[in-house]
C-alpha cells in the first residue's frame, strides 16, 4: 500500500490542468514558431500528467524550428519543454540546469505568469534534489510574480508545494498552515480541483500521524469538491485516496468496493498507465491481506496492459509488486532486464535532442558540407570536355 500512498503523494507536485482543449493537431498545423511554442506551452500542462514522453518529442521539434528561425522565445520554451521531461524522468540536476536557462529568458521577458511557472518548476526541482531551502525560495518567487500576474490564480499556485516542501523538511505545523491557505484561497477563486488537492494532502499527513477518522473525513471533502469539479480523473484519485484511508482504518472490504469502482471508471476514461495502476491498487490490496491468488490475478492484468503498451514504468512497478511474495530468480532478472531497457529509451530519447547539424544540412548551406565535397565542381568540367573531345575524334 506504500507504493499507492506515493502515487498520490506525487500528483500533488504538479499543478497541471485536467482539461486540455488544444490539440497536438494545432501545434503541427501552426505555421508560425512563435504560435507553435505558445500551444506547445499549453500543451505542455496536459503532457506532464498524463504524457510525460510528449513533452520531448514537442521539445525537439521546437528545438529544430529554433535552429532554422532562432527565434529567443522558442529557445525558452523548448528548454522548458525538456527540462521538464528531464525532471519528470530523474535527470533532475539537469533539467535543473535547463529551467534555469529557460527561466533567464521569461525575466528578461517580464511575462509574470510565464515567470511564476517556471520559478514553481525550478521550485520542484529543487524539492526533489532535498535541497528545501531553495525550492522554499523558488516557490515563494512564484508566488511574488503570480500575485502581479493577470491570472490572479497563480498567486497561490505554489502554495500547496510550499506546504508538501515544509513537510517533508520536518515542519508540519507550517505544511499544514500553507496547505490550509491554499485551499482558502482555491474556494475563494471557486477552484475546486485545487480544494481537492489540498484536502488530499492534509489527508495524507493525517495518514502519516495514524490518525485515520482525520484522514477519511479529508479524502471525504477531496470527494466532495472533485465532484464539482466535473472531472472524470479528479474524481478517481478522490476516490482512490479514500480507499486507502478506509484500508487502513481496518474496513478492507469498503475499500476494495471504492477501488474497484476507481477500475470501471479508469476503464472509461481510456488512459492506461492510470488503468494499470487500477489493477495494481486492488492487486496490492488483495496481497496485503495474504489473498496471493486473487492478487495475483489483477497483478497479470496490469503486466498484461503495460507490457502490450510499452508501459515500461508501469511493467517494473506490476513485477516489483510480485516480488513481495515471488522471489524467484526469474522474476529479478526479468526486473532488471526492464530497468535496462528503460535506460536504454530514456537515452534514445534524450539523443534526439542533438539535431543542429542535421537541421543544417536540411538547409542546404554548403559552407557545412565536407572539403571534398567542392572537387565535384572542378572535375565535372574537365569530364565534360573530356567527353566532348573524345566524341568529335571519333567523328572524324
């Protein structure tokens, strides 16, 4: 149940909308790389939560447009783009090193909003490294230029990373503060997806405390405003939290009841690697309570989806599972096989990026082609008098 546990826990980190009305469709279609980089931001708030892949392939293809146009602005949001994907991926100090980058452009810019977001994604970077005093300090700039922001939200959209910084760094008393400001001003903004998540986590450090009856009655109001928010996927997680509460609480039966209707609705919404965890949750519910056969059953579903999607996070996380109960060689070595794999693509990925050269030569400039290159245009005349001188000798 851990692993479930830090499966929200993250979804916490990243304040990204739900909805996403452009298309990828749009930014092929867009002519102009000002407006490609425009969608491809966002774009980029719907990638980190349910594509973090597409946040590199949107990266590089802004990268090659920069080489052809070199355009400042879509240099930025392409290091955004692929710090981002860096981040999400566990190439952390260097996708770091491009927020940075990526963030120098948008001051000099003086877009506060554009500003905010990336203080709030240098702001995580640093959380993730444990490095708590400058991600309190990225997190509170966010704060400063979201307040002079137009979108009046974005002056609390770091608050509830503040919050999560503040307690993994050992005040709580402060996390709880923040958190609970947060939500007051999410209800003030009617942003409900926002009280959800506050709620989520107060009632993850109500967990943490053992403090179960607290917890329930926070994933309760998480239910309540992600039901207003519309949302199909808010309404899972508020549930799935739920469920686990109740798990712990000692009412394995309650909770299996919510998770398995978490199932039916992931089933709908088609978004797999949301799925596979569905049918781990309830798998690893089932193992908690030494039902090894039944757990196994749900396991194989989960393997089954991610292995035939290429879910190569989710494959490992469905076998790690396993291994509680399965410690066969077979089994570690099939894990370790993946974990390979998957550095293997994450490196496949990332060489994509290296694409100036190439960009180059599609131009056509021939001051990048080779020095040999250039004996083609001395020797094609001398093969062509050559050629001519011979035909009229053999004429006469």
């Amino acid at each position: 149940m851990n692993r479930i546990l830090l499966f929200f826990t993250l979804l916490l980190s990243f304040n990204v909308k739900t909805q996403n009305p452009i298309s990828y469709q749009s930014f092929i279609e867009t002519t102009s790389a000002k407006e490609k980089a425009i969608i491809a931001i966002e774009l980029s708030e719907h990638y980190h939560r349910f594509s973090v892949d597409s946040l590199n392939i949107i990266g590089v293809a802004l990268k090659e447009i920069y080489a052809l146009e070199n355009d400042p602005f879509v240099k930025a949001v392409y290091q955004s783009l692929l710090g981002g994907f860096d981040m999400k991926k566990g190439f952390v100090k260097d996708g770091l090193k491009m927020l940075e980058l990526s963030r120098s452009f948008f001051l000099n810019h003086g877009d506060n909003a554009l500003i905010s977001k990336a203080f709030n994604q240098t702001g995580l970077c640093y959380l993730l490294l444990s490095d708590f005093q400058k991600a309190k300090d990225n997190f509170n700039a966010s704060i400063k230029f979201g307040d002079d922001a137009q979108d009046k939200t974005l002056k609390f959209m770091a608050l509830i990373n503040l919050a999560q910084c503040h307690y993994l760094s050992g005040d709580t008393i402060s996390a709880q503060l923040y958190a609970k400001s947060y939500l007051t001003l999410a209800l003030k903004n009617e942003k409900y997806e926002s009280a959800a998540n506050a709620n989520s986590f107060l009632g993850q450090i109500a967990l943490d405390q053992k403090k179960n009856n607290l917890a329930i009655n926070y994933f309760e109001k998480q239910a309540g405003f992600a039901e207003k928010t519309q949302s199909p996927f808010t309404i899972s997680r508020a549930k799935n939290n739920l469920a686990i509460s109740l798990f712990f609480k000692g009412e394995p039966e309650h909770a299996l009841s919510l998770f398995k209707e978490v199932l039916e609705e992931r089933k709908e919404q088609g978004v797999i690697p949301y799925l596979c965890d569905a049918y781990l949750n309830i798998g690893s519910l089932y193992i908690e309570s030494k039902d090894f056969e039944v757990g196994n059953i749900y396991l194989d579903s989960s393997i089954f989806l991610a292995k035939n999607n290429n879910l190569i996070t989710n494959h490992i996380e469905a076998l790690e599972t396993r291994m509680e109960f399965d410690k066969s060689q077979e089994l570690k070595d099939e894990v370790r096989k993946l974990k390979g794999n998957q550095k293997l693509i994450l490196a496949e990925q990332r060489k994509l990026r290296n694409i100036k050269s190439s960009v180059t030569v599609n131009r056509g400039s021939i001051s990048t082609w080779p020095w040999y290159s250039y004996l083609i245009f001395i020797f094609i005349p001398i093969v062509v008098v050559l050629f001519f001188k011979n035909s009229l000798s053999d004429k006469g």
